[in-house]
C-alpha cells in the first residue's frame, strides 16, 4: 500500500523546496513506513497535467498502512503539508499489481 501525494508546479520554487524540506522530516516519523520515493518532473511530453513532485509513502501491507493513517504523525504531516501546498497538492492511496 502506498499513499501518493502529487504537487502541481508552486508559483515559488524556492520557497516550496525549503518548506518541502522541512516536511520530509515529518513524513519519516510516520510509523511503519517503509520508504518514501520522492520524483521531481522535468516537463510534461503530452497531456493537460503540471505535476512538478511525487511522493509515495510506501508501506508494508494494508493494515500497517491504515494504522499509519489514524497515527498522530500522519496527522501532524496532512496539517502541514496543507499549510504550504494546500492549493497544489492531491493524494492518493495506491497499491501495486
């Protein structure tokens, strides 16, 4: 299982990264996560999409996952993440085939 968490292209780059930096210390005290791939786009080859960051949170199995999402850490990441990027963000949960 895996939460996914897609940032359009921010009016500041700068200021995004910095704050972006900050928040990943948050994202790796969320218990049972296993890793984080953070993928930051170059450009968009077709489509209607500005996406400039990826980030999936990927756990272990479904209810390690869940147990994450009720978890104050995982509260206290979706309240800033919502602070610095509420009107470019969108996440998801996913899983892999």
């Amino acid at each position: 299982m895996k939460l996914v968490a897609l940032y359009s292209t921010p009016a500041d780059i700068d200021a995004f990264e910095a704050e972006y930096a900050n928040h990943v210390k948050l994202v790796d005290k969320i218990p049972g996560l296993e890793s984080v791939r953070i993928t930051r786009f170059k450009k968009t080859l077709a489509g209607p999409h500005d996406c400039y960051l990826m980030a999936e949170m990927i756990f272990p199995d479904k209810d390690t996952f869940n147990s994450a999402l009720r978890s104050p850490e995982m509260g206290e990441t979706g309240k800033d993440a919502a602070r610095f990027a509420k009107d470019i963000l969108t996440t998801m949960i996913a899983s892999e085939e």
